[in-house]
C-alpha cells in the first residue's frame, strides 16, 4: 500500500430519505389528533335594527372596556358571574346576549361565554354595545 487513499466522491442518500419518511408518518399519525374542538362561531351579516323586540326572554349581560360585567345594570363581579347568569336564565329562557364595548378584551368574553354555558346556557349572542 502506498500510503494514499482513495477520495470518497459520493453522497449516500439513503439514510436522510429514511428520516424523512419516519417524520412523514409521524406528522400523518398526529394530524388528526391536532384537530381541536374550538368554539363554532358564524359571523353574522351587519344589519341595521330599526325596532329591538321588547318581548325577548335574553339574558343581557354587557362587557366593558375595563373587563367589568354588568347584568341589568348592576355591575358584578367575576367570581359571580356564573350564579348570576344561573338566576337570570331561569326567568329568561331564551339564551344569553353578551354585548361589548369595543374594547373589551377577547378573554373577558369568552370567560363570561364558559360561565354561561357551564350553568345551563346553550343560546349564547355577541353584539356591539
């Protein structure tokens, strides 16, 4: 042997392709698993209500822009909300509407959303206040 080496001019493939494979099966086998059962919210249409229906049964709760909640005009607390919207469901059948002042945080109404839906509530509303 003379001392000298052959050079190595190829590049073996084989083991990166196996590495993607295996990556690819796993991202088949937990895609699935990755589909979360979210909130179903249908954006309405912007309509103009012209006469609000003064017979309605709603549960009008009013978020404002310091995260504050008000029921028929009273303001309560966080740690109340649900036993509030409890009582008042019972007098007002017909669900819950939850209006917002435009700054209200994201976080405040959906807490007041899980609040109404742990106690009952399954028609639950979002408007502008």
């Amino acid at each position: 042997m003379s001392g000298q080496r052959k050079t190595f001019n190829e590049i073996n493939i084989t083991p990166l392709t196996d590495i993607f494979l295996v990556l690819l099966i796993i991202m088949m086998v937990i895609a699935p698993l990755l589909d979360q059962q979210g909130l179903n919210l249908a954006v309405p249409n912007m309509i103009e209500v012209k006469d609000e229906i003064k017979d309605s049964k709603l549960v009008k709760v009013v978020v404002t822009n310091d995260n504050k909640y008000f029921l028929n005009e009273q303001e309560i607390s966080p740690s109340e909300i649900g036993a509030s919207i409890a009582l008042s469901a019972k007098e007002n059948p017909d669900g819950l509407l939850i209006l917002t002042e435009n700054d209200a945080t994201h976080g405040a109404v959906v807490k007041l959303m899980d609040e109404a839906r742990n106690n009952g509530v399954t028609n639950i509303s979002i408007s502008e206040y």
